[in-house]
C-alpha cells in the first residue's frame, strides 16, 4: 500500500516537472516567436524605407529613357537591398534593442551601411550593363538618405518610448502602437500616479564627467534630481549650453543666481581636481545654502572594484590635502613570505595593517589582541577575502602577560612585530594613570623583550604626536615607549618607532561624536576653539607603519609630513554644513572646556633634534639619541614602584620625573598663540577668509 502511494506521488511529481518544462519551453518559444516578429518588422520598415528613397531620387533625377529605366530601378533596388541588408544582418543590426541604443550601436550601423554602400556601388560598376549604371553621387544619395532615415525612426523609437508625454508624442504613439507595440503613455509613467518633485542641481565641472553624469540624470525619468546648469572656468564652453543645459561661470553662479532656477544642491564632478582647488570651491560655495556633494568614487572603494556615484563629501575630503599612498613594490618584497605578529591587531589602526600586510601575502599573520570582538571581526573580514590562501592565526593575549606573551612567540616565531597595543583615550588615562602605564608601558617591555628573546628580525612600534612634549599621562606614556625601543638598538633585533597624528574615523576619534551630535540636532560640542590637530587616514597611518618598518635599520624614530593642521572649529562648521544645516543658526557649536591633560596643538617633531630625510620625501628620521639600557632601568623602576602604590598622583609624579619634556598643559597652552602649528594654522584660516 505504501509502495503504491509512492508511485502515485513520483507519477504526481514527474508530471508536475513535466508540465513546468512544457511551460518554460512553451515561454521561450513565445519570446522566440516575439523577438522574430519585432524583428522582422523593423526590416519591413527599414526596407520601405529604401524603396521611399529610390523612387524619391527617381523623382528627382528622372531617366530621359524611361523603359531602361524601370528596368534599371528594380535591379538598383535588389542590388541595394541585398547589399543593405545583408551586411546588416551580418553587423548584427537587427539583434539590438533599439529603445536601449547607444552610441556603439549606431556607429555599428553606420559602418555596417558604408560597407554596404561600397559594395553596393562596386557591384553596380562591374555587373551592370553600362546603360544601368547610375552614378556615385546618386548612389551615395540613397545610401546616405536610407541610411538617415533608419537612423532617424530609432531615435524617434527612442523618444517615444522613454521620455516625452507630451500630446503631439501621445498621438504618434497611438498611431505608430500597431507597430511599435508601445503603450499610449511614456515607459516611466505607466502606472504612475504621482510624480515626485525632483531636486535641481548644478554640476561643477563642465569636461567629460560632469557631462556624463548630467546626461545620466536628465535621461532617467526616475532620477530625482534634475539637472540646471553647468558651472565651469572653460571660457569656450561659459555662455554656451551642453545637450540644452547652460554653462555658467564661476563669477556668475552668485547665490542670487543659482536661487533664479533654484538651485538646491551643487555638485562637483572633479575626479582629478587637486585639494587646494576643492578647498576653495568649498569655500566658494558653502555659503550660498546649497547642498554640497560629490560624483566620484567613494574614498573606500577602488576604481576597479567601484563605481562612480553621487555621495556627501567623505570626512577625509574635508581635510583637502591629497590622499598620500606610502607602500611601494620593495615594501610588499619586504614583508612577502614573512610571518607577521601584529598587536592590538583587532583595533582600527591593528585591524588596517592585517589588511594592507594580507595584501602583501605573507607567509603568515598573527592577530594578537585582548578584545576578542576585534580580533574576530578583522579574521572573519580577511578569510573571506582571501580563504585558504592567506593563513591567519588569532591570539586572545594581554600584552601585559608577559609569559602569555612567550608562549606566543614561542610557538610562532615571528619574523616581523607591529605593536598597535595601546590604551589611547587621553581623558580616560588621566583618570587611569595605573592602568595606562601598566599596559603602555610594561605592556611594551613585555613584547620587546619577547621579540628579542625568540629572534625578531624587525619589531616597530606605533607612537604619536601626543608623545613630543607631552601634557598628559597618555602621551608621556607613548614617548617613554619610544625612548624603550630606541634603547635596544644594536640587538639582534632591529628597533624602531613611528609616529604620526590623529587618524580619521579610529576609535575614539573625534569625527563620530561629531555626527553623532548633528544626527540628535545638536549641539555639536568641542573643548575650544582654537584647538588644531593634524589628521590622516587610517589606511595612511597604516602605510606609513609599513614603509618606516621595511625601510628601518635600527633605532630610528620615523615622522610623517602631515601638511597644514587641521581646526577642529572649522571641521565641526564644514560637517554641520555637509549635513544640510548652518552652523550657529541650524546646529549650534558649543565649548566645553579643555579637558585634563588636553593642548590647543600637537607637534610633530622635537624641534631640538635632527631631522633627515628619507627615500620618501614624506617621510622623515628624527635623530633621536637613544638613551643607555641601564638608564632606561632606572627609570623603568621608578614607575614599577609607583605603580605598586596604586596611586594615580604618585603614578603622575613618577612619569613627570622620568619623561623630562612632560609639562602641565597650562605651561604649553599659555604660550601656545606663539607656537609655529597654531601659526601655521591661522594663517591658513587668513588664506580661506
């Protein structure tokens, strides 16, 4: 009985499968059947066409042997015919979809029909009797026509089906539904109901891109933006328009004039544009309550893997210096086949070198890190981009478990370390000045002396700005790490120390807080006005750490050329406005105070010591005389003992004796006006002004 019911069931199943396939064969032979009749009435229409064409030069230069004539026609005619068409059929003419047809398909068909056109006048020459014969200009004059007119019924296909719901369009598309097949409304309004109000925008830019996308938006009826006017410095394009839209010049597109169209976003499309040239046009601009927004690649994307589109301006834009790429072929040589321990490498800047050293395909990548989240999120990112080909290994460690630690190196043996382990959050470790030289501190002790205990070939260590003449427990911290790694310096293992400024969207950075604070409407807060910082991206900051480290020889302490600083005031005003809003009317910008430990400005180099340069005109080696190893053990235990204590003042006192340029940061801010960054700062605010 079961066995039957079986049956009964496969028998069910295999009927089903069966009708399905019926029915998608069934389908195909009705789209077959359809693309054939769409075809063959188009050649229909093409060859009318060119039968219209040859009685309208018979018209026009009528044969004074009129029988010969006749005669001749009908052969011309066949003769064209099979010329056309046939080398139509072979350039595939008639397997395009016109209503979708671009410039490579009309230029298919206009070399399709000089082909034809040739062949159709030499065969004429050597098969027809001379009395048949027509001449070059008339034959020129129907390929041409014949040619124009196929032409001119596509585009008019075109039109029809996409974009004009005007009346005069409404009745040519009743009278041409027959053939076309097109319904009596506009492709993009059937079955609309309302149409929504687009946005009106003007392209800065006027060259191939701006053109391409103006002509992207005004040609797809569901874009929402519409497209009013160029904005360009060519004087032979200003005055003029591009496919109906005008070109304005820079001293013409004032507000009052962009507002007559109105004008309600503005929109570069620059690619190639330098960052003193965007910087002021988005000074030009950024007061006439426009919206200002790009079209170009987004900044995390490649041009390979990505694609041009609208977007807000990126925070890394809004620091207008271009973007610095640091890597090159001998770096990728250096750490090629390498096995790679990184710590801290679930962190943002960590998680950045796992990703530029899994491009370098490296024998093998150590992610060593105590917050497991990171350190998963970064494994689980790096094996699906690159699967079995890249061996990742992942080490749930405290930096300050110095045994942890040994059993790690142990049983890897690293080539090459990259220490990104750091407590970084200046506020945090003014209120935790135990806790931030523990694991700042004898954190790094900790990996240094593994390195050098199981035969490191190149350990480099992640500092900072904060570390040159620092103001808080933090930077202190950072610059006595430094002056750590400098001190082994002629080991087996080569030493060495990179520093460089705030980096864009790390954790803890000011750029999140900021968004944050205009999403809930404001305030946006900052701690003063005149604060300034030099920024830099964190695939940058990354690079950076790669070059100095491959190009490292022992016991030197890179910088990078960061350019201007950077006002915070001005940055939180530039995202207030990128955001829709007006800063201190829309979204107000409030001060808090410097916090503890916090400067107006940060320096880069000890001003005191030398500076060379390197193969890398944006890299630079400070001189750094590196202090005794004896030395550096004295004061290692000043702070041991003081952090035994477990007392933060002691902690406090104990680094400033250790760390001899780190001052309260009243002594710094005092004096700070006078300070070559916040010079260097005003007067690039002088220059914007």
């Amino acid at each position: 009985m079961a066995f039957s019911v079986l049956m009964i069931k496969n028998r069910i199943c295999d009927g089903q499968r069966r009708k399905g396939k019926n029915d998608m064969l069934q389908e195909n032979r009705q789209a077959e059947q359809s693309r054939q009749n769409h075809k063959i009435k188009l050649m229909l229409c093409d060859l009318a066409l060119l039968l219209f064409v040859d009685i309208l030069m018979l018209v026009i230069y009528p044969s004074e042997d009129e029988p010969l004539a006749t005669v001749a026609v009908v052969l011309q005619s066949l003769l064209g015919i099979a010329s056309i068409f046939g080398w139509r059929s072979l350039g595939g003419v008639y397997r395009q979809i016109w209503r979708y047809g671009g410039t490579m398909a009309y230029m298919q068909m206009i070399l399709m029909d000089l082909l034809a056109g040739v062949t159709y006048f030499a065969a004429q020459s050597l098969m027809m009797p001379s009395s048949y014969k027509i001449s070059f200009v008339r034959a020129l004059c129907i390929v041409a026509l014949n040619l124009l007119f196929c032409m001119t019924i596509r585009f008019v296909y075109q039109y029809l089906y996409e974009y004009n719901d005007s009346k005069v369009a409404d009745i040519l598309r009743r009278v041409t539904a027959g053939f076309t097949g097109l319904s009596d409304k506009p492709h993009y309004a059937r079955g609309a109901q309302n149409i929504t109000p687009k946005i009106n925008i003007a392209v800065v830019g006027a060259g191939r891109v701006g053109v391409m996308f103006a002509e992207e938006l005004a040609n797809n009826p569901r874009s929402a933006y519409r497209p009013c006017c160029f904005i360009d410095i060519d004087r032979e394009k200003i005055g003029r328009s591009i496919n109906g839209i005008p070109v304005l010049s820079e001293e013409e597109a004032t507000q009052e004039r962009l507002m007559s169209f109105p004008i309600q976003e503005i929109v570069f499309a620059l690619p190639k544009m330098q960052a003193d040239r965007k910087k002021e046009l988005y000074d030009l601009y950024k007061h006439t309550g426009c919206k200002l927004k790009v079209y170009d690649y987004p900044l995390t994307q490649t041009v390979e893997n990505g694609k041009r589109s609208m977007r807000e301006f990126d925070i890394e834009e809004l620091l207008f210096r271009q973007p610095m790429e640091f890597t090159d072929d001998r770096t990728h040589a250096y750490y090629r086949g390498k096995s790679v321990l990184i710590s801290g490498g679930g962190g943002s800047i960590g998680s950045e070198l796992c990703r530029q050293i899994a491009k370098m395909q490296p024998r093998q990548l150590i992610i060593l890190d105590v917050y497991e989240n990171g350190a998963y999120d970064i494994q689980q990112e790096l094996r699906i981009a690159y699967g079995v080909t890249l061996d990742i290994r992942v080490e749930i460690v405290s930096v300050c478990d110095s045994a942890a630690l040994d059993c790690v190196f142990e049983r890897y043996h690293p080539d090459i370390v990259l220490h990104a382990a750091a407590h970084k959050h200046v506020p945090l470790m003014e209120h935790n000045c135990c806790e931030a030289v523990k694991n700042n501190v004898f954190g790094t002790l900790n990996i240094v002396s593994s390195s050098e205990r199981f035969g490191v070939k190149k350990f480099t260590m992640i500092s900072t700005d904060k570390a040159v003449n620092p103001t808080n427990v933090m930077g202190a911290t950072k610059r006595m790490c430094e002056m750590i790694v400098l001190s082994r310096s002629g080991s087996s293992t080569n030493f060495s120390a990179t520093r460089f400024g705030n980096v864009l969207g790390s954790n803890g950075s000011v750029i999140p807080l900021f968004k944050r604070q205009i999403a809930a409407g404001g305030p946006v807060t900052l701690t003063d006005r005149r604060i300034i910082r030099y920024f830099m991206t964190i695939p940058e900051a990354s690079q950076l750490v790669l070059e100095s480290g491959a190009m490292a020889k022992d016991g030197e302490l890179y910088v990078l050329d960061m350019g201007r600083p950077v006002r915070i005031l001005e940055l939180a005003e530039s995202m207030i406005r990128l955001s829709g809003f007006e800063p201190y009317r829309d979204i107000n910008i409030v001060e808090t105070g410097l916090r503890p430990g916090e400067k107006l400005y940060e320096e880069l180099l000890i001003k005191t010591e030398e500076l060379t340069k390197t193969d890398n005109r944006m890299i630079f080696i400070e001189r750094d005389k590196p202090l005794s190893r004896e030395e550096i053990d004295r004061k290692l235990e000043i702070l041991r003992k003081a952090v035994e204590t477990e007392d933060d003042e002691k902690v406090r006192r104990a680094m400033k004796r250790v760390v001899e340029t780190y001052h309260a940061p009243e002594e710094v801010n005092c004096s700070a006006v006078e300070a070559d960054e916040m010079q260097l700062a005003g007067s690039r605010e002088d220059c914007a002004g």
